[in-house]
C-alpha cells in the first residue's frame, strides 16, 4: 500500500514497458505504450475500513473489474473491464497491492493478480487475471507505479476516497531504471510536504510580452519554417525563436506560449521514436484550446520547468540523431538539466495580465449560495502580437462538459471534452449537450465553488461568451441528480 497511500492517480506500467490503459469503448483495457494518454491514469480510491485493498477508476469513471469471464475459451485467465457495479461493496473492484521489490502485484479477492500479458495476438497488449504458472511468464504479474496526481491533505486519511486538492506540481520526478532513451521502470515517491516545494515560475512570465527560451544546450527553442515543429537552433535572434505569452484567466499558474506562425506550442500524444519515451512536442491551432497548450512554469532556481497536464516536462534533447536539437515532453531519468530552460524577455507587457473575473451570480437565490462561475479567458494574439478579440468572439463561448455517472458521480480529475457554442440561451446549451453527449432528459448543472456541490442553471448564461465548465447529469442518474433537484 505504500505505493498508493499518498497517491490521487496513477499510471501502471507492465513489465513490457507498456501502460494500463482504458479504451474508449469504456468497456475494455489493454496495454500501450502511450502513458501521456489521459486514458493511462487511473484515479487510487480508498475503501473504508479495508486499509489493504483500493479501487482503480478509469478516465471515463469506470471501475476496473476482475471478470468472471474467461478470456478465451478453455485458457486460463479471465477478462478484467472496466464496469459501474451495482454496488460498492462489489468484491470484483477491490485490488489489494503487493509488494514485490521496486514493483507491485495486484491480487483479487481469488487470489489471482492482474497481468501484462505479451506473445502473439490475441494475447498481445491484453490484460487478465491469473496466476503465471511458467518461469518466463512471472514478471508479466508486476507493475510499476507513477504517481501522477498526489494528495496534499493529510486530513482525509482513513476515509473511503483522497481529497480532491491536487496540483500541476505534485509529480514525483525521479526515476530509477532505464535510460533516456529507453522506458521508465518504476518512479520513486516523494512525501506530500516534498511536492509542496515545487515554485511556481510565473514570476519570470508575468511582465513578459514575448520571450526567448534557451536550453541547457544554449540553444533557443524555435518554430519549424513548416509551422509544425519545434526544434532547438542557436540563431536565438531568429524571429522563430520569439514567442507570445498568454494567460489563462482565472488560473494562476498556466501559461500558453504562441509561435510567430500564429500556432501553439503543444504537446502531443504521438511518440517520437516507437518504443521509447518523449511524445512530439509541435505546433498546432486546435479547433478548442484545450490542455495539449498548457504549460506550468516551476522554478529552478534561476531557471524554469514547462510541466504539461499530465505531468511530462518539456525537454531539449541532445546527442547523435534523430535525438539531436529535438524538442519532446518526457519525464527524465538521468538528464535532469535537459528539462531546465533560461527565460529572455524579448518585449515586456505593458499592462498587467489579466485578473481572475467572475460573472455575477445566476440568480438571487439564498440555495445558490452566492453561486458564481470562473470565466476563463482565451485572448486572441495574432503573430504581429497585436491583440483581436473579434474573431474570437464570432466563434462563441467555448463549453467544457463532465458526465455525471449512473451514481451522480462527476470524475473531475480528468478535463472534459469541449466545444464551440454559438448560442446564447440555456434551453439551446441544453439541446447542444444533449446532442454532444446522445443523452435525453438531461439537467446541465455547474459546481459550486464554496461547497462542491452541483447547482442546475435555470436564468441565462454568464455575459460576453465567457467561458463555462458545466455538468450534465442525466435523468437516470441518482446522487448528484438528487442533488440538484433539491436545490431547486
């Protein structure tokens, strides 16, 4: 248990290098070797008066569950889903982890543990539970643990789930195992009170218009002449190597850096050599500005990490080719310094960043309980770094969105997807959600900030497109739907 004791998520890597990972079909898993995929992080939950056994819940709010189903017909070993069981007190979603050197296995109420298994197809990338008979096939059983998401309030110890305060700065960093080049093994741990030491970087961006970020290789990030690459080039007066900052309002600590071309610095799920670590980091203008274009500064010393949404740092590779002058996010194992980045300031800001705004409160209402909705803002910088709110707003408000499950139960650890909204009343955002989602009967709600709970919105939508973080809770559903009614 020490490996998850202090854990909100994780990612589980199989002796194969490979990660456990939730299909969209929210039925199945499998391996792959994509850990920055938001569907490798599994949420640790807690079970009340059990302290040896805890519950894995998927992206999508399942559970991962020991089946009874053989997962081919006469073999052994059986099929592990990702299910909504009628009930908690299900035996089939309990895992107890066992230590196994710098690894865990993970052993169901049988007795059986949770395996990796490789070979030819259909064996291969498949999970099951069983109990390796042969030699060659012992290791399939063990797994190492990334944290991924850290509690850090000690306060909830003991209750049936972690506290829901996380923070971009609270990935663990080292890494015993492999090299660069290869697969990370197994990630140490750090305390709670180790991960609050991270500082915030936002001190070197707060002034800055436009900057230059220099690598330990003294060389300069740049845009691609395809404007869709980054790379690293020492002609730091390049025009490429100048790029915009941009805030997001209501949020201290992220950043967005824009190239001259206009485009985003980004971070991809696309590998970039297969079988290794480091994803491509690229340019790109995506259609919804989501996490992908988020970085958090942390300072180091007199230098800055870029840490993107799943933890992965932005990184300035060297050696021979194609490694060479590459840029990728990754989690070092051995170059530290090759994640550190000097900050130039090319041209200052001559106003302030903009600060946090909120909307004024949906109706007056003693049950709202002063409810307000957070606005964040997505100003348009055009590549001459002359600002254009126009364009931007004939596109509309953008809309993230989270679905309540069966059990009113809102997976808020993992962003929602997003889209583009035109409209302007409550009754065309429902009839839009009910088309993004394919649900009927549906209640679109929002969280209230002081007590966590889910409030309907029943007036109009915050002025100017401001955008909205809502939840959609289905007229099947109970638990927040209950919720939501008694609000009324």
């Amino acid at each position: 248990m020490e490996f998850f004791s202090k854990a909100k998520a994780v990612r589980l890597q199989s002796h194969l290098g490979k990660y456990l990972v939730a299909d969209e079909d929210e039925e199945t898993v499998r391996q792959s070797r994509n850990g920055a995929s938001h569907k490798a992080r599994w949420t640790v939950e807690f079970i009340e008066g059990k302290n040896t056994v805890i519950r894995l819940k998927s992206c999508h709010g399942n559970y991962l569950t020991a089946a009874d189903e053989p997962f081919l017909l006469g073999m052994t070993g059986k099929k592990v889903l990702q299910t909504i069981p009628a009930t908690k007190m299900d035996a089939s979603i309990e895992w107890e982890p066992v230590k196994e050197g710098n690894c865990v296995k993970l052993m169901t109420r049988e007795g059986k543990f949770l395996r990796a298994n490789g070979g030819t197809p259909p064996w291969r990338n498949s999970i099951t539970h069983d109990i390796p008979h042969r030699t060659a096939t012992q290791n399939w059983v063990l797994w190492g643990v990334d944290i991924v998401d850290i509690c850090i309030s000690d306060s909830d110890s003991g209750s049936s789930f972690l506290s829901r305060t996380s923070s971009f700065s609270s990935l663990p960093e080292d890494y015993t195992g492999s090299p660069d080049t290869g697969s990370p093994i197994i990630q140490s741990r750090r305390s709670c009170n180790d991960s609050m030491k991270q500082v915030s970087g936002m001190e070197f961006f707060k002034k800055a218009k436009s900057i230059r970020l220099k690598s330990h290789h003294d060389k300069y990030l740049t845009a691609g002449d395809n404007e869709e690459s980054a790379i690293q080039d020492r002609a730091g007066s390049s025009n490429n190597a100048k790029w915009t900052v941009e805030f997001v309002e209501g949020v201290d600590n992220i950043i967005r850096l824009k190239s001259c071309y206009g485009k985003y610095l980004s971070a991809s799920d696309e590998q970039f050599l297969l079988g290794v670590t480091g994803n491509k980091v690229v340019q790109t203008f995506p259609r919804k500005l989501d996490s992908s274009v988020e970085w958090e500064p942390i300072r180091d010393g007199m230098k800055i990490k870029l840490k993107t949404r799943y933890g992965d740092y932005l990184r300035a590779n060297g050696g021979l080719p194609p490694w060479r002058n590459s840029v990728t996010h990754d989690i070092p194992h051995r170059h530290h310094d090759w994640i550190l980045w000097d900050v130039d300031v090319v041209e200052i800001r001559q106003e302030s960043p903009p600060k946090v705004s909120q909307s004024e409160s949906l109706e007056d209402d003693v049950n709202s309980s002063s409810f307000r909705l957070m606005s964040p803002a997505f100003p348009n910088v055009q590549p001459g770094g002359l600002s254009d709110d126009s364009p931007r707003k004939s596109e509309g408000r953008l809309i993230y969105y989270n679905v309540a499950d069966d059990y009113g139960n809102v997976n808020d650890a993992v962003e929602g997807p997003s889209f583009q909204f035109k409209g302007h009343g409550l009754e065309e955002l429902t009839e839009k959600l009910a088309e993004e989602t394919g649900l009927e009967n549906i209640i679109v709600c929002s969280r209230n900030r002081v007590n966590g709970k889910l409030y309907p919105l029943r007036l109009s939508l915050p002025p100017n497109n401001a955008t909205m973080h809502v939840v959609v809770v289905p007229s099947t559903s109970r638990g927040s739907y209950t919720s939501c009614f008694n609000s009324t």
